[in-house]
C-alpha cells in the first residue's frame, strides 16, 4: 500500500513538472529564434544602397564592392558590425572566416577571408566600421598618431628581423588595431589619464628597444662594417620617432601592449 501511495506520488510530481520544463525548453527556442531573425533585422541599416562602395585606406589602396557583395558581408560576418564591439583578432577567428551561402538566384556562394590578402580585407572594414562608430572626425588626430605610433614599432621589428611578409600584413592590419585603441579610449578614458610624470616609464620602454638594437646587432653576421654602422643608425631613427610619438601614459600602454603582443 505504502509502495502503491510512494508511485502515485511520483507519478504526480513528474507530471507537474513536464509542463514546466517544456515550457521552459519552448521559451528558449523561441528567445533564439528571435535572435536569429532580429539580427539581420538589425544589420539592414549598415546596408549600401548604391552601386559600389570604395573603402580607400591610408597605404594608398582601395577596396571596391558591388552592392550585393557588401552587403551580404554585412549579413554573415555580423563580427564586423555587432554592437558590443571585439579586439580585431578576437573579431576575425570568432567569425568563422568562411561562408557557404545561396544567393537569392538560388546559386551557391562561397565567402571567405580565410587567406592572409583575406585576413587583411577583414582588418580593413573592421576598421572602416568601427571608425564609423568611434566617431571619423571626433578622433582623427588621436588615429592617426596611433597609426604613425604603431607603424614605426611594425618597421622597428621589421627592420631589426630584415623584414618577411608577416610584417606587410601587418601593416595593413594596423589600422584595425589601431581603430580598436581609439575605442577603448572613447570607452574608458578615466582609466588612461594618470596624474603623474611617465618618463622614466617611457625612458625604460625606449632604452630596452635600444637595447634590441644592440644585442641584435652583435649577433647578425650579415651586417658588417660601415652597413652595420648604418644599419644601427637607422634603427635608432625609429626609435626617435617612436618616442616623439608617446607624450602621455595612454599611448605608451598601447605601444607596450602593441609591440609585446605582436612582435
């Protein structure tokens, strides 16, 4: 009897809480079905409605789009223009890099930024967007100088290691990197005005590159004599100019972060 009563009792409980976790599970489903429809929803407004958009960069080169192309990026690489808004690396690998897609003719589309030429592409329009968002005037003086800032630590390593193509990639995708420190500055800008003097900051980060220079170039056979000489004063013009570009703690940790991260 006691069994029978314990079963009922069981029985009771479990169909209380079926409906329940249905109900939970459908509530679920349906929050990511909106999800799934509300994001190209919101992707619309970055749209082109023109024939072709030009995305000219500060190296002298230009990317070109059709209207559906860029578009349709726009609608599978959601990375590029998401609200909350990613460092340039995190943005790319979180992306996938490549899509198959049907266009709307019902033909078969394979989009992709998987090749380095594709991983710069990325960089480019990361760029291009979160300038948009940052504002293009409003930091255009603080962009360029990390521009500048983070071009002579890329020449500085590119240089001193007699160059490869890593470092020409890497100059494109500058701008990205450089784009996403503007972020953080219009973002948390309390947080990189500091009250005292960083020059001895800055005299230790200039000395140890200095230092580089040094011990790299007792160990490089292939530099000899007056091309050694030269070779070390222009690394040392680098330097110059990488220090001239630091005047305060802000750019200083991003040219820390930036040269110990990369190179």
């Amino acid at each position: 009897m006691i069994r029978k009563i314990l079963l009922i009792s069981l029985f009771a409980i479990l169909s209380c809480s079926i409906p329940d976790s249905q109900s939970k599970e459908a509530a679920s489903e349906q929050k990511d079905t909106t999800t799934l429809i509300s994001k190209p929803i919101e992707r619309i407004k970055y749209h082109i409605n023109q024939d072709s958009l030009f995305i000219p960069t500060v190296w002298g080169d230009t990317l070109r789009y059709g209207k559906e192309d860029f578009n349709t990026i726009v609608d599978y690489f959601p990375e590029l223009t998401n609200d909350i808004t990613t460092e340039p690396d995190e943005s790319y690998f979180s992306s996938g890099i490549w899509k198959d897609i049907i266009k709307s003719d019902g033909t078969k589309q394979h989009l992709t930024f998987g090749s380095e030429n594709g991983q710069d592409e990325f960089y480019v329009l990361y760029s291009w967007f979160l300038k948009s968002k940052n504002g293009v005037e409003k930091f255009k003086e603080r962009r360029e100088k990390l521009i500048q800032l983070y071009s002579a630590i890329n020449s500085f390593s590119s240089y001193l290691e007699s160059s490869g193509t890593y470092y020409g990639h890497m100059q494109k995708r500058i701008l990205a990197y450089a784009e996403y420190s503007v972020y953080l500055f219009s973002g948390y800008k309390e947080y990189f005005i500091k009250s005292y003097d960083i020059s001895k900051q800055r005299e230790i980060f200039i000395k140890s590159l200095r230092q580089q220079i040094l011990d790299e170039s007792s160990v490089n056979l292939d530099f000899q004599g007056e091309k050694k000489i030269e070779r070390d004063v222009e690394l040392n013009k680098i330097v110059d100019s990488i220090e001239k570009s630091i005047p305060d703690y802000y750019y200083l940790k991003q040219a820390q972060e930036f040269l110990y991260r990369y190179y």
